[in-house]
C-alpha cells in the first residue's frame, strides 16, 4: 500500500516534470513581456517565488528519483528514465526529433545545481541591482537562461539539447551585453556569441553525420554499442585516412570546445566578465560553461568508443588547465582572476573526461575508467558552488569598493567580516585543502589520471593545482589583508547580497561527504568497468602538499598585504611578465587574422558580390518592367489614328502569315 | 471591263479610304473616308454578283443591305459627334485622348 | 466602247474619292463624295444593277450624305476644318505607306493565286427585273425574310439610339 502510494506519487512527479522549466518560463513571460516598467517589488516578488517553486520542484524530483531509480536497480538497470517524449518533427520515415525529458544521475545532479544556484543568484540581484535602472530586464533575462540551460540538460535527444545550447548562447550574450551603452560590454556579448556560434557550427555538421547513419537523434540510441559500431570505419578524404566515428565525435565535441572556453576559443570568457557580476557567476562559472563538459559526459560511451577523440579531450583539457592558470598569476582585475580560474577548471573537468579510459598497452583494448567519468561530474558540481561564491563574493566587494583593480583594494577583512570568512572557505575549496569539497574532487580527478596510466596528464593536474591554490590566496591576500591602498567610502554588506553567500559555504565545506555517492551512482551505467584498480596511499598527500605551497607562497609574496616582493619578482621577469600579462598576445591575434585576412581578403568579395552581383539581379528585374511599361504606355496613348494605322498593319501581316 | 478590273478598283478606293482614316484629322473627315471605303466594298459585291452570281436576284439585294446597314452606321456616329462636340466643343482626333492608358 | 466608258468612270472615281479624303475643307470634300457616289450609280448601271443604282441614289445621296453635310455645318463654320495645324506633308507621306503596302500586298494575294473565281470573268448575268428584287426580298423559302426584318429592326434602333446619344442632358446627373 505504501509503496504503490510511493509509486503514485512517483509517477506524478515524473510526468510534471516539465514544471521544473516551466516555472523560470513563466517568469520570463510575465515579466518580460508584461512588465517592463512595473515597481521592482513586484518584479522581484514573482522573479523569487518563480524561481524557489522551480527550485524545490527540482529537488523533489530529485529525491523522487532517488529513491524510486537508485533505490530500485532492479527496475532500472541504466538508472535512467525518461519521463516523456513526445515526437515533434518528422524528418523522414525512420527520423523523427522529438521533445522529451530524460533523468540520469547527471542530468538530475544539473538540476538541482542548477535551480540551486539561479535561486540563490536571484536572491544576490535583487540587491547588486538595486540602483540599476535595468532592473525590471534584467530577471527576466536570467529566468529565461534557466529555462535554457534546464532545457539543455534534461534534453532526451541531441537535437533538442542543440536548440536549448543556442537558447542558452543568446542568452549569454543578452546578459553580458546587458550594460548596452558600455561598448566594451556590446563587444564583449558579440565575441561570446560569434566564437560559440562558430564552434556550434560544428557541433551540427556532427550532430547530422551521427544522426544520419543511426537514424535516430536519442541519447540513448547514439550512445549504444551498435551506433559505435557502425561509424567505426575508415574512409579516405584526399587519401588521408579519416574514422568516422573519429570524426563525428570531435565534430560533436566542438561545441563543447567553445561552449567551455577551451584553447584556443578560450578568448570569449574573461572578456565575458564585462556582464553584471551575478551573471558571471551563474553563467560563466558555475552552469553555462560547464554545458560542454556536460555533452561530453552525455555523450561519453560514443566518444569512449574512439580512443584519438579521448586523448583530444584530455590533451585539451589539461593544456587549458595550466595555460589558463599562468595566466592568472599576473591578473589585476578581479573577474578575470576568477574567469581564469574557472577555464582552468574546466580544463580539469575535462581531461578527466579523457583520461577514463585505461592507456593501451600490448594488445589490450584499454577499458573505461569509470572513475574518470564520476571525478567530472564531481567537480562540476563542487566547481558550481564553490566558484558562484567566490564570484557573488567579488560582486559583494567591486559593489563596496566601487572598483574591479585589487590593486586599489585590501584590509577589507574588518569593514566586510561575513564576507571574509565565506570567501576564505572558498578559497581553501578551490585551493583543493582538506576537508573542504574541492579537496575531494581534485583528488578524485588526479586519482582517475593516476589509474589510467596516464603520468603526465597527472602531473600537470598536480602543477595546476598547486598554481591554482597561488593564485586564489594571491586575490585573498591582496583583496582582504594588509593595509586600504585606495580611499574606501561606505563599505557596508547587504543582507540580499552577503546571505546567499553564506548559504553557499554549506555545500562548499560539506560537498566532501558525497563523494562516496557520486563515484558509486555516478556513473555510465551501459559501460562496464574495464578492471580494478588501486588507491595508492600517497596521493592526497602529494596533493595537499601541492596545496599547501602554493598557499605559502601566496603568502609569503602577498601576506598581509604587501606587493613590493612581487614587484621585484615583476621586474626580475620582465617581458615573460609582459607576455603572460598580455595572456600571450592572443586576442591580439585573432583580431589580427579578422581584420588583415578574413575581412580583406573573404568578406570584403562577398560583399561586392551582394551589392552588384544579387541586389544588381533585382534592380535588372525591376528596370525590365519599367522598360516594359513605357513600352505599354507608349502603345495606349489614346490616339486614333496609331490605333486605325496599327489594325491596318496588323491586317496586312495576318494576311502573310496566313500565307 | 472584267472582273479583275473591277476588283482592282475596289481595292484602289479601298486603299483611298484608309490612306483617308490616317490622314483625316477631323472626326467627320474620318467618316467621310469611312464612306469611301464603304463604297469601294459595295462595287466589289456588285462586281461579283454581275459576273460571277448564279443567283442574280441575291447579287442585286446584297448591297441593298449593306447600304442599309451603312445608314445606320452613319446614324449613330454622327449622333456620337454631335454629342462629343457639345461636350468638348472640338472634334480634333488629336486633342481627344480619352482612350489612352 | 464599254471598256473606255469604264475606264473614264473609274479614274473619275478615283479622283473624286481623292478629293473626298484630302481637300482641307469638308464641305468641299462631302460635295466631291456626292460626286463619287454619282459615278458609283453609273457603274452599277453599267453592270446592269439598276435598282442598286436606284438605292444608292437615293440613300446615299438623298440620305446618308445630307445628314453629314448638316452636321458638317453644324459643327465647323462652313466646313474650315478647325484645327489649327494639319498633319504636315511629310507625316502625310509616310502613313501613306500604309495603305500603299496594304493595297500592294491585296493585289499581290489576289494575283497569285489561279483562282477558277476570276476565270470566267466575261459572263453575263441575266438582267434583274424590280418584281424579281420584291419576290426575293419577302418570300419565306428561297428569300431574305428574315434580313429584311432584321434590318428593319435594326433601322429603328439605330434611330432610337441616334436620338438617346445626341440628345442635351438635363442638368442633373452630368458625366463625361
């Protein structure tokens, strides 16, 4: 009786499952659309009571799913359900897209970071936008990103999540460009949309190559063996040897490549700090970008299947990590400290992704780490939290000093107490220090790279870590130690603004008790585990140790708050400082390829050929009939005689015609 | 005195008559080119119907009606002038363009 | 003897309907078509039609071509046609070229077709008495019944209409 009431319940809170993006739906609806110049009460209430409704909605399903997949793998093998599905266009007779939702282990770990964190978020606006006069656009945009990004993740088919990761591109940009009359912010929105636009390209030309020779778009079908099986063959392009699945799986991954912000399309991220700062911190850090780790999670047993696209990802990965840690070291501004920071992660996330599979060895096809794939999604979900504090906390800081230079901050720790010691817990999480969460997920990642036999991925993940932890405490040490070096007036912690934050240090100090959980559930349940493997002993102290030099260096450069160590380390390194500084000249070099290459030699020929060659066609079409018309008008012109003198010509030629 | 002479003839004041209808500015200058063209159509059935007819009782009625026809042709459009006239007080083909488009 | 009596009355055709259709004023120009249609009359006796010859007279000259000298001096002062200008001697030559190519292109049809029409060209038809004309026109099996009723018809609503057209309109309801 209980379990089929439980069973009841189940079935109906799976079935409205559609509510959980239906909710952030409406709150873009109502505001956007109906009250564009309505009192800020009354956008906040409903922009709150949407968003907490979307929120436990979430976590119900949630513990819903809990309780009746995880609790009953009898009934579910694969530990996924799809809730429902609905076909929506008829490509052809064996093709159909359709809109449905489906719940695994991680799509229903996004959810609830998700719905967790835009309330939060929400809750931190209302008070970091007070004083906007864009306050009644503003929620309705981040309702509408919610929407989007819930979408993308508990999409049932591939090309529903690609609608939804376009939903969520244009969101982004409308956020980062928010400040429309600032022209670095209308850039900065426009370099985000176009690089992640020009790696979407790909991910379609993958997404149609997959779906035509499985003819079917589902998750479920792409990720089986026999799809794996079937694009697993050799063709010769200009007589190189191409793999299908090779292909289409690299092709697939692009998206993520700049969805994530990796090398080289990384360019778009730091300057997306250029939107409000609540929009940094859901979007840029703690969800939007992580939607490429996302799809390669989602997508994993066809990518695991090609061993060339895993050491891609990891390659990838692990280069971004450290590149983008260097770079931070010498940082001035703020967000981007913490937008290094965060591609630094992803890069983590991602070469975890690529080490799960175990390095060949003889003859033995490598198995799959399964490790890899839980230490991941581990870390994207500590990653969310840890970092949206960290940058609410930035916002708390640049809204009471008024500045983004830490140059002209420091000594904050007595005027914004809450705010120190949240921020501290954060610091020591991404630093990776025990027992906070980012410990656990570090050294789950590090461990996955160990077992898989591959050491040199492993060491860079353990020189980042150390970097990472520098160059957190380096931003600690000079923002809340020491001496002001600037002139503070009315350094004051909004409640709206300093509680989120300290609700945020829960899951950051306490994340480190789930990690038994993810590494067991947390997993491709239709990939079987390619062996045992072993926990050497050594690691978390190696590690920590990392951790703890970095923290110390940190200090003893930045203690208290000082720079003049630094600025001989400055100077001692010169124009290696300049590079680094300038993140090596890269922006630098895509403007030099748009502006010399692309528009001179391809976009300026296009354009000629628009103007004279298309929009000549038409004026020739119109110019034809006019031609035409005063040929007609000169035929009507009333005049008896042309008339009589006409139908006697005409006479006169029917009779030689009918000759 | 044949057919052929007679058929040339028609034709001559047929071809006067249009050279007439092109040339004639005024509006009754037309019709008085009409009737020449009328007359040198009525010559050609009286030609064949004296040479050529089986039936000459037909061949002496046909014209009758053309003529008749032609009266009343000539009844209407010189009532046709006459009102133009009070409208527009000009009867100069040129000046009257209501037909054009 | 019939043969020059023809040609004589064929160039006088000739050169009344010229003077018809290119004598600037119009009275002149109706009077010479009188001329014409006299000769016209001739003709047909010669082709031994004299009551065509009658009806043409009579019509044509006694009807159709009074109607037009009145309305000719209705509407222009003693036939000057009013137009300031005529059409000049230049244009007058090439839209002779119209009736020209016709007339050219008419004989040019007719001539080169051996046509069994124009062989026997040189018969006679047997003279055609009044009595004959009235049979014909009147009786209902071999006859023009239906003709002359319809053109009696027609007569009248060419009178009717003639009338509606050229009537003054009242002074309400004035249109073009």
């Amino acid at each position: 009786m209980c379990i089929a009431w439980r069973n009841l319940m189940a079935d109906f809170i799976f079935t409205h499952s559609y509510l959980i993006q239906a909710f952030p739906l409406l709150s873009f609806v109502i505001i956007g659309l109906g009250m564009t110049k309505a009192g800020k009460d009354t956008v906040k209430t409903i922009a709150l009571i949407l968003s907490a409704l979307s929120m436990i909605y979430a976590l119900l399903t949630a513990l819903t799913y809990l309780f009746t997949v995880i609790g009953q793998p009898q009934l579910y093998p694969d530990r996924s359900l799809i809730c429902f599905n609905l076909a929506w266009l008829n490509f052809s007779q064996n093709l159909t897209a359709d809109m449905g939702i489906y719940l695994d282990p991680i799509s229903v770990m996004m959810i609830v970071v998700i719905t967790v964190i835009s309330f939060l978020v929400n809750v931190y606006s209302v008070g970091y936008m007070k004083d906007d006069p864009g306050f009644n656009r503003f929620f309705p945009l981040m309702a509408l990103f919610s929407f989007s990004m819930l979408g993308l993740v508990i999409s049932s088919n591939i090309l529903q999540m690609f609608v939804f990761w376009e939903l969520v591109g244009v969101s982004s940009y409308a956020l980062i460009g928010f400040w429309y009359e600032k022209p670095s912010a209308v850039a900065a929105s426009k370099k985000a949309f176009v690089v992640t636009r020009f790696a979407d390209a790909f991910f379609l030309i993958g997404i149609l190559i997959v779906s035509f020779y499985s003819n079917s778009f589902d998750f479920q079908t792409l990720n089986s063996p026999e799809t794996a099986a079937m694009l697993n063959k050799n063709y010769l392009f200009v007589s190189l040897p191409v793999n299908l699945l090779t292909l289409a799986t690299l092709l697939i991954f692009a998206g993520g490549w700049g969805k994530s912000a990796m090398f080289p399309l990384h360019i778009w991220l730091p300057d997306a700090m250029e939107g409000p700062t609540p929009v940094s911190s859901i979007i840029h850090s703690a969800t939007m970008v992580v939607a490429g780790v996302y799809l390669t999670a989602r997508m994993f047993p066809l990518f695991a299947a090609s061993e060339t696209t895993l050491a891609v990802i990891q390659f990838v990965g692990a280069f971004t990590a450290v590149f983008a840690a260097v770079i931070a070291i010498t940082q001035m501004d703020i967000k981007r400290i913490l937008a290094f920071s965060t591609l630094s992660q992803l890069g983590y996330m991602l070469f975890s992704l690529g080490v799960a599979k175990v390095v060949t060895t003889g003859h033995h096809d490598g198995g799959i780490n399964q490790l890899g794939y839980s230490a991941a999604m581990y870390h994207v979900f500590t990653h969310a939290f840890f970092k949206c504090m960290l940058f609410l906390g930035a916002g708390s800081v640049i809204h009471a000093v008024h500045s983004n230079d830490i140059m002209k901050m420091g000594g904050l720790k007595t005027l914004m107490p809450k705010t120190y010691w949240s921020l501290l817990a954060a610091c020591l999480a991404i630093g990776g220090v025990f027992p906070f969460s980012g410990f656990w997920s570090k050294d789950a990642i590090l461990l996955a790279a160990l077992q898989s036999g591959h050491n040199f991925t492993f060491l860079v993940g353990l020189i980042t870590g150390g970097l990472t932890a520098f160059y957190m405490f380096r931003f600690f040490f000079l923002t809340f130690h020491g001496q002001p070096r600037s002139e503070f007036h009315d350094v004051r912690e909004d409640p709206w603004m300093t509680i989120p934050i300290v609700i945020l240090t829960v899951p950051t100090v306490t994340a480190g008790l789930l990690e038994h959980f993810f590494v067991s559930q947390v997993t491709v349940a239709t990939l079987a585990e390619g062996g045992h493997f072993a926990h050497p002993g050594w690691l978390p102290f190696v590690a920590s140790a990392a951790a703890f030099s970095g923290i110390a260096l940190a200090w003893i450069l930045y203690g208290r708050g000082k720079i003049e160590r630094a600025a001989v380390l400055q100077r001692a390194a010169g124009s290696l400082y300049t590079v680094v500084y300038n993140k090596f000249y890269i922006d630098e070099g895509y403007l030099f390829i748009t502006h010399k290459i692309i528009f001179r030699w391809i976009a300026t020929p296009i354009k000629w050929v628009d103007r004279t060659v298309v929009d000549g066609t038409i004026n020739l079409c119109g110019w034809l009939l006019q031609l035409g018309g005063r040929g007609v008008r000169f035929a009507q012109n009333g005049q008896l005689h042309f008339y009589l003198g006409v139908t006697v010509i005409g006479f006169v030629m029917l009779l030689f015609l009918g000759k | 005195m044949s057919l052929s002479h007679f058929i040339t003839l028609s034709l001559i004041l047929c071809a006067i008559g249009v050279y007439g209808i092109l040339t004639r500015r005024n509006l009754i200058g037309i019709l008085l080119s009409v009737e020449v063209i009328l007359n040198g159509a009525n010559i050609n059935f009286a030609a064949f119907a004296h040479f050529k007819a089986a039936d000459p009782t037909a061949g002496a009625i046909f014209p009758i009606f053309v003529m008749a026809v032609s009266a009343c042709e000539m009844a209407v459009a010189l009532a046709i002038i006459i009102s133009m006239y009070r409208q527009k007080k000009r009867l100069d083909v040129y000046r009257l363009e209501e037909l054009n488009g | 003897m019939s043969d020059f009596l023809f040609y004589v009355l064929a160039t006088m055709l000739v050169l009344l309907s010229l003077m018809a259709v290119s004598l600037p004023n119009l009275l002149h120009g109706a009077v010479s078509l009188i001329g014409s249609f006299l000769v016209t009359a001739a003709l047909y006796i010669m082709l031994q039609l004299e009551f065509v010859a009658l009806a043409q007279v009579m019509l044509y000259i006694g009807g159709i071509i009074i109607f037009m000298l009145i309305i000719i001096l209705l509407t222009t002062g003693l036939g000057e046609d009013d137009s300031l200008n005529r059409i000049s001697l230049g244009q007058r030559f090439k839209r002779a070229l119209i009736p020209m190519g016709l007339l050219v292109s008419l004989l040019l049809f007719i001539g080169k077709t051996p046509s069994p029409l124009l062989q026997s060209a040189t018969h006679r038809a047997a003279p055609v008495t009044l009595d004959d004309i009235g049979f014909r026109l009147l009786s209902i099996d071999n006859g023009f019944i239906i003709a002359f009723e319809v053109i009696s018809i027609l007569l009248l609503v060419a009178l009717v209409g003639a009338v509606v057209i050229a009537r003054k309109d009242k002074d309400e309801g004035e249109e073009a």
